[in-house]
C-alpha cells in the first residue's frame, strides 16, 4: 500500500470545549447538520448502520450509509462508508469500504480534530482516484463545516 494514495488526513484546531467537539460528532442529528446529511430521528452505535439522504444540492437523492465501527467517549469515533458513491445506477455493495476515524485531543486553545480516512488502496482501480481526489477536497470543506457548526453553537 502507498499511504499517499491509500489515505486522506486532516485535522482542525476548534475553538469548542473537547465535549462540544464530541457532540457535534457522534450524536447523528448534529453531524447531519453539519455534514450534509438528513439523520433526525438517528443514531449512531458501534457495530450498527445509520443512514440518511444527502442534503448537499443536487445531491439529495442519494443515501449514505455508515457502518459504525467504535465509539470510544470523548476520544475517537469512527465508520466505514463507500467513497464517492455518487452513481446512482451503481452498485457498490460489493465493493470494499474505506474506514474514517475522527479522533479528538485536548489543547491549549481548544480541541484538536483529527480525521484520517484509510483503504483507498482497496477501492477498484476504475473509481480509486476519483474517489481519493473528491474525498480529499471533500474532508477539506468537511473540516470548515464542523468549525462554523461550533462556532454558530
């Protein structure tokens, strides 16, 4: 594997107390808000699927599913998705999954976000790069929503 293209990280420095942060994380209708997806009514448990459409314009006829893989207090959360799966013909369910991890840490000057998504190297080579190139320019503007998120808070 190339850890280049096998993974995308990110973090943030939020100015939110680490319990804001984690909040605004792993209870569902709060990272719908944020993230762009329609999860009123959801939540998210380790070992379980959430899903919910898109609300990202032009996109809202898709459903994103998260497999939730661990939530561990205050310190990571994280799932497993399909990258950019964005065809809505296409059939991605037997197609291997990358795994996003979010992990909190504290600082001086509020909580440090941590994002690392892994396994693009699994992904099949006709959609790999597409989905690494969208998925980094995504995580990028996901970054920047979590922080006006809190900040509106």
């Amino acid at each position: 594997m190339n850890a280049i293209t096998d993974r995308i990280e990110r973090q943030i420095l939020l100015q939110a107390t680490r319990d804001k942060v984690w909040h605004a994380l792993v209870d569902a209708e709060s990272f719908g808000d944020w993230f762009g997806m329609k999860l009123k009514g959801q939540r998210f448990v380790a070992g379980e699927t959430t899903s919910g459409h898109l609300t990202y314009p032009g996109y809202e006829h898709l459903l994103c599913e998260l497999q939730v893989e661990r939530v561990e207090p205050k310190h990571l959360f994280s799932y497993r998705w399909h990258p950019y799966a964005i065809d809505p013909n296409g059939n991605y369910a037997h197609e291997p999954t990358t795994l996003v991890e979010f992990v909190l840490e504290d600082h001086a000057d509020g909580t440090l976000l941590r994002l690392v998504e892994s396994g693009f190297d699994h992904i099949p080579l006709s959609r790999r790069s597409e989905a690494y190139r969208m998925n980094s320019g995504g995580w990028d503007a996901q970054m920047q929503n979590i922080q006006r998120y809190l900040d509106g808070r």
